[in-house]
C-alpha cells in the first residue's frame, strides 16, 4: 500500500449499468462489522460499567464518549490517507483489512473484565475502546466511500445502502438480542462478558474479511488527488452545499438512535422487572427495521430521498413516544412501540447513507473528496451515538441512578426511574424530530448527481 501525488494514475470509471448483486450483498455485509461494533458497546458496555465494574454514571459516560472524539479528531485524516492510496487492490480495501485485522481482537479486550474495579477499571476499558474506536474507523470510513465511487446510478446507491441497511439489522439482532443472552448464560456476569466478547469478536471478523474479498469486483475509481493540507480539504468538505446540510441531520437521527439503544436493558431490567425482555423487544425493533429497508427504498423512488427521511423521523418518534407509555400498557404497549421504533430507524439508517452517497458523487471539479466526507460522516455517526448514551447517563446521574458491582442488588428510586424511562423514550424521540429542521434545507437531486458525474468525465 503506497501513497502518492500523481495525479495520472488511470482506473476504471464508476460503473454506469447495474453491479453484480454479489457486489451489493457483499458490501452491504460490511455493515455487520460497525453495527455490531456500534450497538453491543451502545447497549451493554454503560451498563456493564456502572453496574458490573462499579463506575459510576458521569464517570461511564466519559469513558464511553472519549474514543469517540479521539475518533472524531482522526476518522478525517483515515479517509484523506485513503483518498491517496495507490494499491492493486483499490484505494479503500486496503484500509479495511486493517480494520479486519485488528478490530476483533481489540473488542474481545474491551470486555474481557480484568480484576478492576471503580476509576481502574474505567481507565483500562477507555483505553481499550479507543484503540477499538480507532480500528473501525479504519475500516468504516473507506466503506461509507464506496457506493458514492462505484456506481453512477443515484438509485443503485439506495440498492447499496438497502441491503446494508438489512445487514445492520442482522447485526442488531446479534448484537441486541444475542449478545445479552450470551452475557447472561454463565451463572457469573464477568464470564458472560468475557464469552460475549469473544463470541461478538468472531462475527467481527467473519463480516470484515468477507467484505473485503466480497467487494474485489467492483469497479476501482480514482479521481486526480487532492494536495490541500488537511485543513483546507475539511474546510473544502463542509461548505459542500447538500452534505452541510445533511451531516447536522444525521447526526440528530444518530443522537436519537444511540440513546434509545442505550436505554432498553435499564427498562427491561427497572421498569418493566425483566432483563429477558431485552432480547423481546429488541427483536420486535430489528425485524421490522430489516423488513421495511425495501419499502423506505420504494417510497424514496416515488417522493424523494428527504421527504422519505422525514416520514421515517416522525414513525421512529411516534413508537419513542409509546415506549413511554409502558408503565400504563406493559409489554403489549412496548411489542407495538417497538416495532414502530423498528420501521422508523429503517428508514435513519437507510436513506441518509444514500444521500450522502448522492453528495459523494456530486462533486464540482471531480477531484476525490469521498474520503474526507465519509471521514467526517462516520466519526460524526459514531460520536453522535456516544452523545445519545451520553444523555441517557445525564438522565441517569440527575434522577439518581445508583451504581453497583457484580453481584449487588441496588432498589432505584422511584424518581431515577421516571429519569430512566423519560431519558430512554421521550428524549430520543423529541431528537429524532429535530432532525426535520436541517432536512428541510436538503435540495440535492438525482439531476444534480448525473450532472456532476458528466462533469467528472
């Protein structure tokens, strides 16, 4: 893997006729790798530190938020480093081995449960997560490039982002509704860590290396390199006219998402008094959400990717506003609200990564920047989905969440159960609407796209 200037270096164009659908189930299989990555530490690792390491919940909520700046601070540069590799097998590829070379061991490491408790035991799974953080950016950032260089067709990047969209349920479903099973089944819940960890890191690794041998047939665009020092190409990046716009969008939806996810095991567990109903419910979320990425694609076909974005935000806050019901309609009221909350976050995840793929494409003089805007994206995504749990954490530090150690039995009061509940339900969905407001401002067109494309050529 080498970097140059040289800007003569010739590869095949996009493709202009439809890819092999081998190509866009094995990009979309990707998705298992950063969903799973995204969601398990989402949605076990502030609860494994407050209540198994005895970290209390400011402190669980910095330790999960820090690798997200770091990675927020580095994820651009990933994507710049990538934009100027030169290699055989692509400019992106070659970063996403890495990822898949050393992510899976790292994530193991973040759940394997030393003999620490307290500020000790937050020290070493920052550690641990950042350098994780770091490993999935590596992979993540050249992955989200991919469908905006590789196709020309404005709806086969929703094709793309469909089946990844279906992949991430698949890996919501392992990492939402498997992995707390896996925790819990030995009698001791560091085990059950340590097992899921290991278990979650597998999964990790068969996706990645699948993806990057998957993706060998699709087409290896390059575009003349950019020489701009970081600075100027970030500045070049967000005055792009359609992603300045969507990036705050995304953001909001991903805010919403992550805090959500976040909130479900302390529900189960202190509201509704199960934890198994962590996997019900999560379940009842992922099999709708993987059910309707085709029909968020279809509408999108007939009313355009924004207005199909909106409509997926308001579904997505109408089931967060029925989860809060739950004390007054139990688990029917949570079943049905879940599966609202499923079909909504179908839509967030699947049409803003098409239209970003849209605003990779539509670039005015053709120089590649994909890799600075995928950059900012993912590292935007991530640490907006550390924000969400990061509120839910203030939700739960203001009502008067009590920690405790493997093993302890600590009876909540009922005032941080109202926190609990309000910041896991009725927060999110109120962020979630928010969203509307920079979608608003979204013009970017199929004409524009295939504009920009006769440009570059």
């Amino acid at each position: 893997m080498t970097a140059t200037s040289d800007p003569a270096t010739a590869a095949p164009a996009a493709a202009t006729g439809p890819l092999p659908r081998s190509v866009h189930a094995w990009y979309g299989s990707g998705a298992v790798a950063t969903g799973v990555f995204n969601t398990v530490p989402g949605l076990l690792l502030l609860i494994y530190l407050t209540d198994t390491l005895a970290v209390s919940p400011a402190v669980a909520g910095l330790v999960v938020l820090l690798p997200k700046l770091v990675d927020l601070a580095v994820s651009p540069y990933i994507g710049v480093w990538s934009d100027r590799t030169r290699s055989s097998w692509g400019p992106r590829r070659p970063w996403m081995l890495a990822g898949a070379l050393t992510l899976p061991l790292l994530f193991a490491a973040m759940f394997a449960g030393p003999p620490l408790q307290g500020n000790g035991a937050a020290v070493y799974v920052a550690a641990v997560f950042v350098a994780a953080a770091l490993a999935s950016s590596a992979f993540q950032v050249p992955h989200a490039a991919m469908p905006g260089e590789i196709t020309s067709d404005y709806h086969e990047r929703s094709t793309f982002t469909a089946w990844r969209t279906v992949f991430v349920g698949l890996a919501l479903m392992l990492g939402g509704a498997l992995a707390p099973v896996i925790q819990t089944a030995p009698a001791d819940e560091v085990t059950g860590y340590r097992l899921m960890g290991v278990f979650m890191g597998v999964v990790l690794l068969v996706s990645m290396l699948g993806t990057v041998i998957g993706t060998r047939r699709a087409p290896r665009t390059v575009f003349p390199h950019r020489t701009e020092g970081m600075a100027a190409q970030l500045r070049t990046a967000l005055t792009h006219r359609h992603f300045r716009v969507l990036f705050p969008a995304q953001l909001l939806m991903s805010v919403a998402g992550g805090t959500m996810v976040a909130g479900v095991p302390y529900v189960t567990a202190n509201v509704m008094g199960e934890p198994a109903y962590t996997s019900i419910l999560m379940v009842c979320v992922l099999v709708p959400l993987m059910a309707a990425a085709p029909l968020w694609r279809r509408l999108s076909v007939r009313v355009d990717k924004r207005r199909a974005a909106a409509y997926s935000a308001a579904v997505f806050s109408l089931g967060g506003l029925g989860l809060l019901c739950i004390p007054l309609g139990g688990v029917p009221i949570a079943v049905a609200s879940s599966v609202l909350v499923g079909i909504g976050l179908s839509g967030t995840m699947l049409l803003p990564w098409s239209m970003l793929a849209d605003c990779l494409a539509a670039t005015d003089d053709g120089r590649r920047q994909g890799g600075v805007l995928s950059g900012v994206w993912t590292a935007g995504e991530a640490l907006a989905q550390s924000v969400g749990t990061g509120l839910l954490s203030l939700s739960l530090a203001l009502s008067g969440y009590v920690e405790s150690g493997a093993g302890e039995v600590v009876r909540q009061s009922d005032e941080a159960l109202r926190g609990m509940l309000i910041g896991s339900t009725l927060v999110p969905a109120a962020v979630m609407l928010l969203c509307l407001v920079p979608l608003a401002f979204y013009r970017l067109t199929e004409a524009d796209t295939a504009s920009a494309a006769d440009t570059a050529r």
